[in-house]
C-alpha cells in the first residue's frame, strides 16, 4: 500500500514543486498550480490528468480510480485510491501530473538526468 510519506518522497524531489497545507489537506504546487492533493484522511490523492481521457481511466479499473467530485469536474483532474497502486505506479502518476503543470524544458532536463 502506498502512503502520502511515499508520494512525499517523489514530489518533493521534482523541480518547482512544494508542500502546502490548505484546510488541513497536503497539497503540492508548482507555481500557484496544485498538481496533487490528498483527502483528509489520506486514502486518496488527486492528480494533475488530462479531463479528456478521465472517463477512460476510471472505466479501466474503477476499484482503482475515481472522478474527482463535481466541483473538480471542470479540471484536468482525475482521483487515485492510495490502497489500490503499488509504489511504481504511483511514481508514474506523479511524474505525468508534474509534468503537466511544469514547462516542457523543466520536465525534459529533469527526465534526462542520469
């Protein structure tokens, strides 16, 4: 299972990302952007995912994701239960959030690096 502590250690780590705390809730931005945000009681995380392809993803394992609630509906936004991925899978997650807030240029020098 993975934790917020585990997604910290991912997040913290990428170019132009930081912690906030909003209302109690572990937010990450880049910018003024949030690009991932947990539920109060950390079992689930929200991410930076294009509104397009949303539908496909929940469809593809519904167990596992969700759609963000109806006032997110608007934002590239999807949902992720945290009991449901393992860590590989929750460091893709992040990474394809963070690249979608970050400038192309930030992302690829961070990719590329050894």
């Amino acid at each position: 299972m993975v934790t917020i502590d585990d997604v910290r250690a991912v997040a913290r780590q990428l170019p132009r990302s930081y912690e906030v705390l909003v209302r109690d809730r572990v937010k990450f931005r880049v910018g003024r952007i949030v690009w991932l945000a947990f539920s109060a009681d950390e079992t689930t995380m929200g991410f930076a995912f294009p509104k397009e392809e949303r539908a496909a993803l929940v469809a593809s394992d519904p167990a596992k994701f969700l759609l963000p609630g109806q006032s997110d509906l608007r934002w590239n936004w999807a949902v992720v239960r945290l009991g449901a991925i393992d860590p590989e899978e929750m460091r893709e997650l992040v990474l394809d959030a963070w690249r979608m807030v970050v400038p192309k240029s930030v992302a690829a020098a961070y990719l590329a690096r050894p």
